[in-house]
C-alpha cells in the first residue's frame, strides 16, 4: 500500500472526528425536537466513506490524498445543517451521498484512463448543450426559474452536469485549437488579433450563456458556464485579450438582457438594494444576511441558532439549499464561515496542483477546468449570499441540499482523482 | 500553462478573500443594525421567547397586559393578551410579531424584555439563563386608575374624542382615553379596518396625537399670561365693547351674540366673552402670551414616558405642518383659542393640573415603577417639577375664576354635588357648519385638587359645557370616589 492513501486515511478520520462533534452537538441543542435514531446518520455518513477509501486503494492508489478528506468535510457541514434544519432532508441528503460515491467509483471504474475522454469531446459538448436545450423546453419552473426536469418521481437539475460536460469539450476542443488561438493573424494598433473564424467559439459560448439567462432565467449557471468557459481559454491560449474581448461581450449581452427581460432586472436591483422591499423581493436576501450577521465572531453554536418559525419552516427562504452557508455561518461565526471558506480554497489549491502536476495539456486543461468550476460555484452562491454578486440559484458544492449537486460535484472529484493518479503514479 | 494555473489559483485566493471580508463586515460591522432592523424575524421571536413583564394598573391590583404561553414545534413563546381589550388600548398600546409595538409597550420594551441594563435585572436574567429557564421581564406598575378609565371610555361611548386626566401634584395620568379605539388582542384586524374610509383613525391615540383648536378653553392660558403681567386682577374691569369688535379689517364676535360691556376679567372668563379676551391678548402681546404658553408646554413634545413618534406638539400650525414661534400670528385670536392654534388633550390637561398644582408644572408620567421577577424594585419614577409657569397667587385667582365657570357660567354641568369643580369650557368651530369641537378642561376639589382632567369631543353640535363637561365630571366623581386618591 501507498503513502497516500495513509494520509487520506488520517485525514479521514480527523473529518470523522469533526463530523461526529458536529452530529452530537445539534442532537444536544435540539434533542427536544428530534429523535436520536437520526443520529445514526452520522455512523452512515462515516461508512460510505470508509467504502470510498476503499474503492480509491483498489482503484486510484496513487491520487491526491486531500481532495476525499476535503470534500468528506464538506458534505459533512451540509448534512450537519441540513440534519439541523430538517432531518428528513437530512436522510434525503444521505441517500445522494450514496449515489454520488456510488456513481463516483462507477466512473473510476468504467473510464479507467480519463484521456479516453478526449476522443468523445464533441459528444460531450453536444450532451451538454443538449441538455441546457432540453431544460428550456420541457423543464419545470420553480419560484421564477426554469432549472428542473422531472423524470419520475426526482428532479434533476441538468444545469450541474452540463457543467462538468462542459469542462471536458472545452479540454478536448482547446487542446485541439490551442495553437491556433494562441497565433496571431494580423495585428491592430499592436494588439494582435486570431482570424475571425476562430472567435466562432467564443461567440457561440456567450449565446449560449445569455439564452440559458433569458430562457431559464438562471443568471447563476449562466455565469459558472462562462466563467469556466473563460478562465479554460486563458489557460489553454494564455491570452488575456479573450477573457477582455469575452467580458466585454457578456457585458454588452447582459445589459441587453437586462433591458429586455424583467426578472433580471429585478435581480439586480434587489441586489443593489434590497432593503426597500424587506417583506417582498428583497426578503430572501435580507433573511439571508441577518441570519449570518447574527452568527457574530464565534456563532451561536451547531443547532443553537434561530432558524425555524413556530410553523416549522425556514426563515431563510431555501435554507437547506441557497441559504446553507447562512446558516453554517449563523452557527459558527466568522470562524466557522472563513474555515469553509479555506476548505474550498485548500480544495482549490489541490486541484490546481493536480493541474500543475499532470504531464499532457488533455488532462491540465481539464483538472484545471474542473478546479476552476468547483471554486467559482463556490464563490458565486457565498457571493450571492453576502451581496458581493447578485444571488442565484446555485448550489454550494457538496454542502447545499441536491441530489443533482451532490452527484455531479462527486463526479467532479472523481475526475480529478483520476487525473491525479496517473501523473503522481508516472512521478513515482 | 503551469503560470496561468498558478494564476487561477491566486484569483480564487482573491475571491476567498473578497468573500471572507464581506462576511466579516456583515457579522462586525453590520450586525448590530441588522440585529435591529424591524423585518428580523429573529429580533421578533428572540423577544417573543421573553416572558415580558406584566403590566398592571395603580397601586398593581389588577393585570392591564398579559402573557399567554404557546409551544409550538419545539418553539416556546409568550404572546401578549390584554384582559380589557380595547378599554386600555391608547396608553398600553400593543405589542406583536406582525405589526411591531406601540404605546408604553414600545417605551418600556427594554423593561418588560429584561434588556435594562441595571444590576438587579441582569442577576435575575442570568439566573434565568443558567437554569434554562425562559427570561422574564420586568413588571411596569403604571398610574392608571380603573375608575377614571372606565369612566372615561363610557363617556365617550361611540363619539370621537379623548379624555387625559392627571394627578396634579404628580403629573401621574390617572385616565388616557381615546375614541374611536381598537382592540389590542386583534392588531391586524383593526389595522386592516382602519383603512376603510370614515374608520375615523381607531389606532390614533388623540390625547396625544389629536390637535384640535382649544377654543375657549384656551383663555385660561390667556388670562394666565394677563395676570402674570402685573396689568390684571381677577377684579380689572375690561369694556367689552358689545357683540363684536374688528380685529385687522375681520369682526370677532362673542359666541351666540352675546352683549359684553364693562365686566371684570372674572365675568369675562365665566361668560367666556371673546370681544375681552381678544383685547387681553393685544394688551398683552405676543411675547408675553406666547412665553406662558411655552411655559406651560406649548411648542414641545410633552416630557412623557411615551414613544416621541406617538406624541405630537401643541403650537400654531398651517396645514398640517408646525409653525415655528417666530411666524407671524394674530395675537387677538390666538388669545380666544383660534387662529391657527391647535392643541392635544394632553396639553389642555396640563395647563388644569398646572393651576390645580399651584402654578408649578409636572412632567406627565404613566409608569410609577418597574418591578423584576424577584420582586425588586428596578425602577420608580419620582414627580419631576418643569417650571413654575405663575405664581401660586395667579393660580389661586385662576382657581376662584375657573370654580365660577362651574357655578354659574358656561360650565354648570360639571357640577357634583357637594364637590367644588374648577373649570373651563370650549367650543370650536369645525369649518363645517354646526358642527363642533367641544372642550373641557377641570380640576376638583377646587380647594384641594386631586384630579384635572380634559375632554374633547370631535364634531359634535353640541357645546363643551353641554357634552364634554358631563364627561369631565363623571371621570372626576368616579376617580374621587374609588378612594385611592387620599
């Protein structure tokens, strides 16, 4: 056996340990309301990712030994304040950990090497925007946003996987056209330009952002896709004129949409102001920021801040999902909140090294991408959250309420992992 | 590409930082004005968690502000009952989750909440919190007497108006009345009925925030401001010059035509003659006038432990909007009680428990004393002298005039049997014809005064001597004969 994975192991088990203090300490402030079967839970919890442990020692016995551990800790924090919240959701949440692990080592398994990937890009890509289309028409709205389809009984969110679609094109198709983009083929006012054909990504990528705005009114998705899209095409060409040109472009788009479409609009203004319309639109906003600026410097402790009305639901409205890293930040304080935060960016940090690490642009552009997607969905719920940006409807990744979520985000990891394996087991 | 990635991390370095700062500044620096902001749920059901403090009337025999206890989903909460429904309505007020607080609810909130910072208060509430138990708040014994209150609100049944009665010697209010009212134990539901046109504004508290024109009432302040000056005696015979006389190109004339010739300035006051009075207030002047009135609390907000946004001043006012002093005023009318003088019911009570207390005005107050759960006196409020507004001669003149309004002038029907009644009455035109403002301002006993008391009445008819001074005199009789005043 590998050094690594005793570190994940170690790692495990300290997140094991923070888990079961995070479980103990709702079920002690609120054993009034809830019933201490549910704290089986916990026990779960720890199982599914000691199956986890297994599976990588079988599968990837050389990969990253603190990505697992990271993102253990943060589905740990979202099951503790889902629990907190509901544990109904709790145990629903549960179920989507099982699912996702299980399709996490499922694609471990079946793709084996992730280069094999590349040669399917343009049956991804086109899967991707598939699917955006495929929510447009026939997907479900909920509180103003079309982001769901129904099949059966359960409601996938597509938006999350076309996402990690998404990244896996654009390694593949930038790999591809890296040097073309990167040439320039004629130069104005010392800028040198590409030839026109080959912005038609570009442009497209941006379409296809604004319509996903306009149609499905989900400024959030619309701006994880571009920004991946973006910060990808940095990566590959390293010419800052396409992330200047790509801005500009969206910012002309966007104030086009903005003119023309009333619910962005409004999203804007709430976010500008919110405080005019505190019993109405700005409402969810307003709970939301009163519910972290209530949770001080320390917090008021796991399961001990005010979060349920008398009539059992949430003050924050979509506590369980938009409204977490509220909650996690009421409870914890600024200490708890900035450690979320540092998880996420020690996640980051991780990512990126696998990026750094691996030894063929295919997989850098792609731990790269996944890295970078992770992150900024991150910051765009927790900026939404805090007013930094306007608030979506996105999730915080494995610590939001979602099967969707859950599952993609552990594909996500999974990828990653895999990309790490192979070039920490060509170093070694 | 290694840079670029190095670069992509750096950039989420930034964002962590810009979102770590941000959630800083919302939990430092903003937290203690979102903490307040009225639309926090949390404020509201944290308050609600408190058991908040009885309120009771004077000497705390009976219980005017309740609690009653709600689980509900593991959530504990007190909401607030008021026994007597709308009868202590204006100076109680309301306190709930919707529609926030008011009154003394809103006044004391740190009180009943046990979110006063004294030292008896805040060992009582670490108990509490020790043992886990619910906070409970302190109890407020306020100054209100139930007699004078019921009396109160009977009189005034179903016409518009208020009643504001005052313990002379201490500016305790012994009765605040106001109708149309409401009932505290449903909020939204009045609020809801108050928007309906000819409501006639229920959640209005008008001895506090009603201005009316006092009329005649007012020519106590007048003959205050006269005899204070030196130039007047009770006895200085005044020419009343007939029915009418014109005051800058407008005749002013006596109320129903009255003949006023040579008469003192007593008999002016006991026939309520304006063709004397505004001659009174040109001799006297605006300084002069304009001084007692300031004296006696005109052009400020009463000192009173009542929310200031529920409390308005009384002075000269053009639509609507408060003239300062300076502007220009017809100092004749003003001296009768018109020109663009307006009046809460509060005041005019002030000015009958000012010459009742021998000239020396007291701050209105409506709590005697803050109890905690232990049973401590945390707070007690002790009579607070303002300023000595005439000489305990004046007053006792004013007193002898005011006795003869009752005897024999405007004011009869104040009268209560054996009892000496000082009085004054008002009627003030509406701007639509026959109808009325009536007012009465009285004290009693004359000789030592245990209560003043004002009334109005809103666009009545009727007559201040006919319709409010019978109000003034059961709120008297039934506060003198409960026997809690000594």
């Amino acid at each position: 056996m590998r050094s690594a994975r005793y570190r994940e192991l170690w790692n495990l088990l300290f997140v094991a340990l923070v888990t079961a203090i995070g479980f103990l300490s709702v079920y002690t402030a609120r054993q009034q309301e809830i019933d201490s079967t549910s704290l089986i839970y916990a026990g779960y919890f720890l199982a599914l990712y000691a199956v986890a442990h297994i599976g990588l020692r079988a599968g990837l016995p050389d990969a990253d030994p603190w990505l697992l551990p990271l993102a253990a800790l943060l589905t740990a924090v979202g099951l503790i304040e889902i629990y907190r919240l509901n544990p109904t959701l709790a145990r629903d949440q549960s179920i989507w950990i099982v699912v996702g692990l299980a399709g996490f080592l499922a694609l471990i398994l079946l793709v084996g090497d992730v280069r094999r990937l590349e040669s399917y890009k343009y049956t991804l890509g086109a899967l991707a925007v598939t699917l955006l289309l495929l929510t447009m028409v026939v997907g479900t709205e909920i509180n103003g946003a079309r982001l769901w389809i129904r099949l059966g009984g359960i409601q996938v969110q597509p938006g999350e996987f076309s996402k990690l679609l998404l990244v896996v094109f654009l390694a593949g198709y930038l790999r591809e056209k890296q040097e073309v983009l990167s040439m320039s083929h004629r130069t104005i006012l010392g800028i040198g330009f590409p030839a026109v054909r080959h912005l038609g990504p570009l442009l497209t990528m941006t379409g296809i952002a604004l319509a996903v705005v306009a149609v499905m009114n989900d400024m959030g998705t619309a701006l994880l896709l571009f920004g991946i899209f973006l910060a990808m095409l940095y990566v590959a060409t390293g010419r800052s004129l396409y992330t200047v040109v790509g801005l500009a472009l969206f910012a002309a788009g966007s104030w086009f949409v903005y003119q023309t479409a009333g619910h962005v609009r409004e999203r804007f203004s709430i976010w500008l102001n919110p405080w005019p319309d505190s019993r109405d639109t700005g409402y969810q906003l307003i709970q939301t920021i009163e519910s972290i600026a209530d949770g001080g410097l320390f917090g008021s402790g796991l399961g001990r801040s005010f979060q349920l009305l008398d009539n059992g639901s949430t003050i924050i409205p979509a506590a369980q999902t938009d409204g977490i890293y509220a909650v996690w930040a009421n409870e914890t304080g600024l200490a708890g909140a900035a450690g979320l935060l540092i998880v996420y960016l020690l996640f980051a940090y991780r990512g990126f090294k696998v990026a750094t690490l691996a030894d063929d642009s295919f997989s850098k552009l792609l731990a790269a991408g996944l890295t970078f997607a992770f992150s900024f969905q991150a910051f765009l719920i927790v900026g939404g959250v805090t007013r930094v940006v306007p608030l979506t409807g996105i999730t915080l990744p494995f610590v939001s309420y979602g099967g969707s979520s859950i599952v993609s985000n552990f594909m996500l990891l999974g990828l990653l992992l895999m990309v790490s394996d192979r070039t920490r087991k060509a170093i070694r | 590409m290694n840079a670029r990635i190095g670069r992509l991390f750096w950039i989420a370095a930034l964002g962590t930082l810009i979102l770590v700062t941000m959630t800083a500044y919302w939990q430092i620096w903003a937290a203690p004005d979102l903490a307040a902001r009225e639309d926090n749920a949390r404020l509201v059901y944290r308050q609600l968690s408190v058991k908040r403090g009885l309120i009771y009337d004077a000497g705390g025999h009976t219980v005017l502000a309740a609690n009653k206890r709600r689980v509900k989903n593991g959530i504990t909460l007190y909401l607030r009952r008021y026994p007597f429904g709308p009868l202590f309505a204006q100076p109680v007020g309301y306190n709930t989750v919707g529609e926030g607080r008011t009154a003394l609810e809103l006044y004391y909130n740190d009180y009943l909440t046990s979110s006063n910072s004294d030292l008896a208060t805040l060992f009582d509430k670490l108990g509490d919190k020790l043992q886990g138990q619910t906070v409970t708040g302190n109890d407020l014994v306020t100054s209100l007497s139930m007699p004078a209150q019921r009396a109160a609100a009977r009189g005034l049944g179903t016409l518009h108006g208020a009643v504001v009665a005052l313990e002379p010697q201490t500016g305790r209010v012994l009765a605040m009345a106001s109708s149309p009212g409401y009932n505290p134990n449903d909020v939204a539901g009045a609020i809801k009925r108050s928007a309906a046109p000819g409501s006639g504004s229920p959640l209005l508290n008008r001895t506090t925030q009603g201005l009316y024109a006092p009329g005649s009432t007012f020519k106590v302040v007048t003959a205050t401001a006269a005899l204070e000056s030196g130039r007047y005696t009770p006895d200085t015979i005044i020419d009343g010059k007939g029915t009418c006389i014109t005051i800058q190109t407008v005749p002013l004339c006596n109320a129903g035509g009255e003949f006023a010739g040579q008469v003192s300035l007593a008999e002016a006051l006991t026939f309520s003659y304006n063709t004397v009075f505004a001659q009174i207030g040109e001799q006297v002047g605006k300084d002069r006038l304009y001084r007692t009135m300031q004296a006696y609390g005109f052009f400020q907000k009463p000192p009173i432990d009542y929310p200031s946004d529920e409390l308005s001043r009384s002075g000269m006012y053009s639509r609507g909007k408060f003239l300062a002093p300076s502007a220009p005023v017809d100092i004749a009318r003003v001296a009768i009680g018109q020109e663009r003088l307006l009046a809460t019911p509060l005041q005019m009570a002030t000015v009958a428990a000012t010459i009742a207390n021998g000239g020396m005005r007291m701050a209105p107050s409506l709590v005697d004393k803050a109890i905690s759960p232990s049973g401590k006196t945390v707070f007690e409020s002790s009579p607070e002298q303002i300023t000595r507004v005439m000489s305990s001669q004046t007053a006792a003149d004013l007193t002898s005039m005011m006795r003869r309004v009752v005897e024999e002038g405007t004011g009869t029907a104040a009268n209560v049997g054996n009892l000496s009644v000082a009085g004054k009455t008002g009627t003030a035109e509406t701007g639509t014809a026959g109808l009325n403002n009536a007012w009465f301002i009285a004290f009693a006993p004359a000789e030592r005064p245990r209560i003043a008391v004002a009334v109005v009445i809103e666009r009545t008819p009727e007559f201040g001597g006919t319709i409010a001074a019978p109000i003034a005199r059961d709120v008297i009789e039934a506060y003198l004969a409960s026997g809690v005043a000594k």
